[in-house]
C-alpha cells in the first residue's frame, strides 16, 4: 500500500507541474524542484517505509511467497490512477489485472 501511495502522490504532483522539459538543464532543474515537493516528499518517504515494511516481512516469510504480492501495487495503482486521474480502462488492463490477481492467489494456496 505505502509503494502505491508513494506511486500514485508522485503521478499527481508531476501531472500538476506539467511535462519534464526537453533541455537538460530544465530538466534537471524540474527534477530537483521535484524533489523539495512537500508532497514528493512524503511519497518518498511512504517508499522507504514501504522497504521497512519489508525488511520486516522478510524476517517471517519465504521471498518465493511473499514477493508476488507485491505486485498488488499494479493492482492499486491500477484501480486508482482510474479513480483520481481518471486514466483509461480498457479490456486488456482489466484482464491483465485479473491475471495478477489469479497468479497471486494460486501462490498464496500454494
């Protein structure tokens, strides 16, 4: 969840500021503009919480069973870069989704 929120914080702080420029002097100044965000920062803060998180599930689960819930993140992410930024959901996405969703039940039972 911390991974997905970082994610979806950086999209919505990014979207606010416009394109990454072209120059790369612009552009490196647009990052590191981007990097004093208040709001970036707490997205980047959310992901080292989120490797926290993880130090900590990996004192107590196998990585072969842990590791593809991360990819619950695509889900997140999925679900809500279509309620917040109101991105496309199409026929594939949805059934990719699913498969992701199938894929980690199968590991879990397993």
């Amino acid at each position: 969840m911390l991974t997905s929120f970082a994610q979806l914080i950086v999209k919505w702080r990014v979207r606010g500021v416009g394109p990454l420029p072209v120059d790369f002097i612009k552009k490196a100044i647009f990052l590191v503009g981007m990097l004093f965000d208040p709001f970036v920062i707490v997205g980047l803060f959310a992901a080292l919480l989120a490797g926290v998180c993880w130090m900590a599930a990996m004192t107590k689960l196998e990585l072969s069973f842990a590791y593809p819930f991360m990819s619950l993140s695509f889900v997140l992410v999925f679900i809500f870069s279509a309620l917040i930024f109101h991105e496309s959901i199409t026929t594939p996405k949805v059934l990719g989704m699913l498969l992701i969703i199938a894929g980690i039940v199968v590991i879990g039972r397993g």
